[in-house]
C-alpha cells in the first residue's frame, strides 16, 4: 500500500509542471531519508555548483558551501562531481574533507551529509542532491529503491528543464533577431521613401526647368522676331525726322522749293 503511495506521488510530480515537479520529487526524497536540510545543487561546468532548489536549509550553509567553488577544499556536492558517485560522510565536525565548513556544521549540529549525484542516460552529472541530518545512515532496500527512482525522476525533470531553457534561449534569440529584421526594415523602408521623394523633386525640377527652358527658347525667338522690323521702322523713323529737319530748315530760310 505504501508502494503504491509512493508511485503514485511520483507519478503527479512528473505530471506537474518542471518546477513543482523538482520541489516535489525533492520533498519526497527528504521525505524518504528523513534529513533536516536538502539542497539540490545545479552543476556548472562539472566543476563548482549552484543552487537550483533549497529546502530548509540555512543560507549559512549554502553560502559556506558556494565559497569552496574554484578553490581546493570541496565540500559534498563537489566531492560528487569529482568522483562521480554517491558521497556519504558521518562525524563531519571531526572529517578531515570537512574542514573548511567544521564551523558551520557545528553551529547547525550537522552530523551526517549524504550526497547524490543525478545523472543522465550518459552519466553525464545534471545535478547533485545533498541531504543534511538523514534519520538513518545504513538504507534499507526500500529505501535504496526510492532514491534510485526518485533520482530518475530527478534527472528527466532536470533535462526538461534544461530542453526548456534551451528552447527558451533559442526563442529569445529568434524574437531578437527578428526585432533587429524588423528595425532594419523599418530603417530600409524609411530610405526608400527619402529616395522616392528626393527622385519626385528631382523629376519636379526638372520640368521646372525644361518649362523654363522652353519660355527662354521662346522668347528668344520673339525677341529676335521683333528687332527686324523694329529696327527698320526706327531707322525710317530716322530718316524721316533728319528730312523734316532739313525741310522746316529751308522753309525757315526760304529755300524750299516745289520740286
């Protein structure tokens, strides 16, 4: 009956959503092993963790913990990523890989770390589950069972999560490219009309100026059209007033004759 239980828990949490479904999965391991604390520690770059779900447990520890990332002295959930296997540590106050966090486990009444690595279909490290406090250092079948299936669960959740941030990031990528298409686009089709306006005013001027051109053209036709006669009436217009001249000169004089 408790096997079924237990199943059926499982089955929900992989049926939840990613998030819940860790925090679930994680209860239930805590759950199974009685501990205090549990961390889930997200692996980064195989070499230094960070966190991906706290459960109960004082940031104190976290922190102390995180501090060792890229030093020598390594904690449980490094220790893991280093041997690939299951780490359980009893009379941390007095263990000499403890060292570094013999102070914090003192203050915390820490005795005992049970540290779990999840892994892949290829072995690869997804994560590690650190269980402070566990009721119970020598498991039990059933309780050997629970965290191997739970560890399972653990590990498809995680690479869901992960598929998800992936497709995530390739979906930020896709919508920023396709802002950036949609800027140059814009900036393109501003161009473009400049380009059309600037051709239309050009087009403008230059009918302006063939009008004008022709207007020149045309007037000077007329012009020339005009001075011919214009200078011959002017030039008879000169010789008629030097004859009227030189006639009311002789009339004046009396020397005007009828012939």
């Amino acid at each position: 009956m408790a096997t079924d239980i237990f199943k059926s828990q499982v089955l929900d949490a992989l049926l939840s959503k990613s998030s819940s479904a860790v925090s679930s999965l994680v209860i239930l391991l805590q759950e199974t092993l009685e501990a205090q604390y549990t961390v889930l520690w997200r692996t980064e770059q195989y070499v230094s963790v960070s966190v991906e779900l706290a459960l109960t447990t004082p940031p104190t520890l976290i922190d102390a913990i995180l501090a060792l990332n890229d030093t020598q002295a390594k904690s449980a959930p490094h220790c893991v990523l280093k041997h690939r296997r299951s780490e359980l540590t009893t009379q941390i106050s007095s263990h000499a890989d403890w060292a570094q966090l013999h102070s914090c486990a003192a203050d915390l009444a820490i005795e005992n770390c049970l540290a779990l690595p999840i892994t892949d279909n290829v072995e690869s490290i997804l994560g590690v589950v650190t269980l402070f406090n566990v009721a119970h250092t020598e498991l039990t079948e059933q309780q050997q069972k629970r965290i191997e299936i739970l560890c399972s669960a653990i590990s498809q959740v995680l690479q869901q999560v992960a598929s998800e941030r992936h497709l995530k990031s390739l979906q930020d990528a896709h919508n920023a490219r396709a802002a950036e298409q949609r800027v140059e686009l814009n900036e393109s089709n501003l161009l473009l009309k400049k380009a059309i306006n600037q051709r239309n005013r050009i087009q403008e001027q230059l009918v302006e100026m063939e009008s004008m051109a022709a207007l020149t053209t045309m007037l000077s036709s007329l012009t020339h059209e005009m001075n011919t006669p214009l200078g011959a009436a002017i030039t008879a217009t000169s010789h008629l007033q030097e004859l009227s001249a030189q006639s009311e000169a002789k009339f004046e004089n009396s020397n005007l004759k009828k012939s």
